[in-house]
C-alpha cells in the first residue's frame, strides 16, 4: 500500500557531502513518523534520524551536527542531507516510515565514504 524509493547514494571522499531521497507513494500527511535508517556492515541497523509527524526531529549522536532530516510535502519526499561525511558513515541507508499500525521500508542506497 506504501512504497518508498530512494536515491542519491553513491561513492565521495571523506568530508564530502550527499543528499539522500526518499519518494514516497503516497502524501506524508499520512505517516505518523519518517525516518533514515543505515546498516553498518557487521553491526546492527540503527537509526540515523528520524521525523516525527509534530515535526520533532531526533538524531543519532554519530550524526548530530552533519546529518539533517527534512520533507517536501509537495513532492511526497524526505530528504537527509549530509555533510562532512567520514568513512565510519559508510553503509546502506534505508528510508522508513510507519503508518500506524504498519512500518514500511525502501530497498536502500550504498553510501561508500573513502578515507
């Protein structure tokens, strides 16, 4: 019922920056949350930053400062913009969004930072 698609991953070199995107299918009015989510290889999925319905933000303490959630309501899209990359920043970004009582997810996009 809800599909997410993601672009804007890819290859840059330690502090450098990319903007990540998330199309979704339908308006975000209908999430109660949107967020990033990343998969360091040989760790667990964390949560990178995420969007709440009020417009809260929350961050991971890894990101805090470089990394910045947003929303274009018009074009159904969530950003996450970030700067000042660092190889420990490499991995896969998955987009989510939960629509009460429902969690979806996008087929994420490799973020590759080179030191």
């Amino acid at each position: 019922q809800v599909q997410l698609v993601e672009s804007g991953g890819g290859l840059v070199q330690a502090g450098g920056s990319l903007r990540l995107s998330c199309a979704a299918s339908i308006t975000l009015y209908s999430f109660n949350s949107m967020g990033w989510y990343r998969l360091i290889p040989g760790k667990q999925r964390e949560l990178v930053a995420e969007l709440g319905a009020s417009g809260n933000t929350n961050y991971a303490e890894a990101v805090k400062g470089r990394f910045t959630i947003s929303r274009d309501n018009a074009k159904n899209t969530v950003y996450l913009q970030m700067s000042s990359l660092k190889p420990e920043d490499t991995a896969v970004y998955y987009c989510s969004v939960v629509r009460v009582p429902e969690r979806y997810w996008g087929q994420g996009t490799q973020v590759t930072v080179s030191s």
